[in-house]
C-alpha cells in the first residue's frame, strides 16, 4: 500500500507569525537546543521522515523600518549545518533538510559541507536549492539588489551540475588505502570535474569522498515555471505552498509531466506541500485556536508581509480593500502569481488579508486529528501529493500533538509506516541510491 512521506518544517518559532505569541508558547525556542534536541528524537521516535530548515541567510523582511520590523519574531534562527550536525548526532534514522542558496554560495562549499554532512550523519541529510527571493540576502553580499528572477535559476542550475559532478569526483571504491603498496587511491577512479562554463570555474575534485548516499537528497522548492524545470531535473523531493486540492493537483500532474519528460521516472520525485495543522479535541476548540492566532498578527507584521505584492501599505486603512497587486515581481513570483489569482475579483479589507496570510501562503488545516487526517488523505489519494511538510505553529505544544494524536491517527489507517525501511534518508523514501556515472559506463550493454 503507497503510504505517505513526513516531513516537519520547525520554523524558529513557530510558523504562525502570531504563535509567539500564545500563552503555551515558548519565548525561547528559537534559540533552545535542548528543546530541539527533544523534538528531533520525538519526531524520530514517531518515524517521521525528516526535519526540514527553509532558511535564508539574511533577517528576511520587507518591513520599511526597525519598528516595524520589530514585530517580526522570525529573526533569531540557527545556522542550519550547525544544527543539522548537531541533530543527527543525537538520533540514527531520520533525515535533515535544508536550504542553501546558489546566488550567495560556491558550488564547492557547498559539495563540500554537504558531503562531509552526509558521511557524519551515516547518509541522511539533504540540501534543499535555492536561488534566495528577498532583496535583503542579496544586501548582506555586496551587492544593491537581487539577481533578475530568470537569471538565478540559470545560475542554479549550472550550480547544482557542478556540486553533483563534484561529489562524483571519486568512485565509491576510490580510496584503496593500501598500507603495503602505499598506495591511498586508485587513479582510475578520480574524475576531476575541469568545470568552466557561464557561471562558474571549479577545477575539484572535491577533497571529500563521495557521499554515502551517492548524492545527498535534493529538494527543490520553486513552483514557477523555471522553479519546476530544475526540479524535474535533479530534485527527489518537490517542497511547495498549495492552498486548495485542485491547485494541488494541477500542481502535482504539472511536476510529474516534467519529470516524465526528462527522462525519470515519475515515482522518483515526491510532491510534499507545506500545511499547517491547528488541532483541537473539537472543531469549536480547533476553530477558537486558529480565531486567536489569527487575532495575535500584529498589522504592522501583516503589512511588511503584504510588501513584495503590494509596495507599502502603510498609508491605506486597515479596514479598506486591498489595492492590486503590482504587475511583477522579482521575489517569490509562484506566491506572487497565486495571490494575484486568489484576490480576482473579490473585495477584501487589508485587515482580511493580513489573517489569511498569517501561515506564509501555505494550506490551513483546522480540525480535530481525525478531521485532518481526512483531509489529508483527501489529497494524497487523489493526485494532490506525496506527502507533506508539516508546519506547527507555534512550539513546543502543537508538534507535539502531531506526534501524539495525528501521526497515530495516520498509522492506524495504514497511511504513515511505523517503521524505518533503511538506514539511509533514500532508503528510508524509497528512493534509488544514484551509482557513479563512471561506473554505469562500465557496465556490460
């Protein structure tokens, strides 16, 4: 029987811009490695698939002012290889995922750290790609403003040819070791990339061995149209914001048609939107959960939020409809695009706005664990998804719940193992460990 994947998106402080602010949150969790250390090895014990860091390298906010800024409690995150190292130590089975951006990094770093990572780890970490949406990232790089939206992903993806043809500069058998001969590596098995192209020079090969999972798990999380291309290329896992099923499935078949005609098979690439559970013991208690939430954004969080669509809206009342959007964008244009799409002709106050948009785009599911099991089965049985990434709130109190009453809930309708399949993160997502290109040559036609 197909089961669901399982990821957990632990934003800093929950991924509600109001759950900071609840009574049952913790004021510290950004910063609370033991917190996370306890979460990481509960998530494990409830067999989730992995955690995942959507990061950026910078305080990524378009707020006009410190002030107003001041109302974001997105600012203080850990550097996710840190915690990533630190994670896996403490637990054998499940992966990690996170961001790295190929505007502001060099492919060999991040072969490097990644390759080192999934040896540490004992093959279980991933790298999500990104090409980094806000102006502030670019801010923190020397330069004035980001790169055009079409010319980060051509970038990118001459980045993640050379990162992959790095981590194959050595055979898995390179490394002979041979005290007697004295000799460390066989020289046949060395393919040192000579990588000059648009982007990029990187001579390699890479001072690491290759990892132990052939290439360490890739996720991809653009939903345009470039975004999906580069997915369907070399991405194993699909990360996107779907607000309804039939986005989702037009989503869904859009992915695999790609995938399909680069030549992979469709089952190879996992579709996992992000959703965000707000969980009750009923659905009056679940509804008045997501009402006070809802009622903690502060509208001048919900204002800068509103920014990169709209420019600042600081001079229109809270209570007035919400002006068009602005025609183009150079940030995050498959959430521009929907938003655009959502507010066709309807008429809704800014204030509205702001409380719809409290989860980052992403689909709300409101309900008891039975309820949103059901949903969540709704979309995984009919072409919406693979999975999904789920996003608490705020922390520690509901991933908790996920682990004590919907992941049971999952289980008990066969829809979620209760166990591990390998050792390795593609193991564990049933996906095919790549063998080395020099290798597959060798192989009798």
């Amino acid at each position: 029987m197909r089961q669901m994947k399982l990821g957990l998106n632990l934003v800093g402080n929950g991924a509600h811009g109001g759950g900071w602010r609840m009574p049952g949150a913790h004021l510290g969790s950004s910063m609370d490695f033991p917190m996370w250390k306890r979460l990481a090895q509960q998530a494990e014990a409830a067999k989730f698939h992995f955690m995942f860091w959507a990061d950026g390298i910078a305080v990524r906010s378009s707020a006009r002012d410190e002030t107003q800024l001041s109302y974001d409690s997105r600012i203080d995150v850990f550097e996710p290889f840190t915690i990533m190292a630190a994670l896996a130590a403490v637990t054998e089975r499940m992966g990690y995922i996170a961001s790295a951006s190929t505007t502001f990094n060099e492919p060999y770093h991040i072969a490097r750290k990644f390759a080192s990572l999934d040896h540490i780890s004992g093959g279980r970490v991933g790298w999500n790609v990104v090409t980094s949406w806000s102006e502030q990232e670019a801010l923190n790089f020397g330069h004035d403003k980001l790169l055009d939206h079409a010319l980060r992903y051509k970038r990118a993806e001459e980045f993640v040819d050379v990162v992959m043809a790095l981590w194959d500069s050595w055979e898995d058998d390179a490394f002979i070791r041979d005290k007697a001969s004295g000799q460390y590596f066989e020289p046949s098995r060395l393919h040192t990339p000579h990588h000059k192209g648009e982007h990029f020079a990187v001579r390699g090969p890479l001072n690491v061995a290759r990892p132990v999972q052939g290439y360490p798990v890739i996720a991809q999380a653009g939903s345009s149209g470039p975004g999906q291309d580069l997915g369907a290329r070399h991405a194993d896992i699909i990360y996107t914001m779907q607000k309804s099923l039939a986005d989702a499935q037009a989503f869904y078949a859009s992915v695999k048609a790609r995938v399909v005609a680069q030549h992979r098979s469709p089952d190879s690439v996992l579709v996992m939107p992000g959703i965000m559970p707000i969980m009750g013991r009923t659905m009056a208690e679940a509804q008045a959960r997501a009402d006070e939430l809802a009622a903690l954004i502060h509208p001048e969080l919900g204002l800068a939020a509103l920014t990169p669509s709209f420019g600042d809206l600081g001079g229109h009342p809270l209570d007035g409809p919400v002006p068009p959007p602005v025609a183009e964008t150079n940030s995050l244009k498959s959430a521009h695009e929907r938003l655009t799409k959502q507010l066709q002709g309807k008429t809704i106050t800014i204030r509205e706005l702001i409380r719809q948009r409290s989860a980052s785009g992403h689909h709300v599911f409101i309900g008891t664990p039975a309820s949103i099991a059901d949903e969540m089965e709704d979309w995984f049985t009919h072409g919406g998804c693979d999975g999904w990434n789920i996003m608490p709130p705020f922390l520690p109190g509901p991933v908790e719940e996920v682990f004590s009453q919907l992941i049971p809930e999952l289980q008990r309708r066969g829809l979620f193992h209760t166990g591990y399949e390998g050792r390795t993160f593609r193991e564990n997502l049933g996906l095919a460990r790549p063998e080395h290109p020099a290798a597959m040559e060798r192989k009798p036609i």
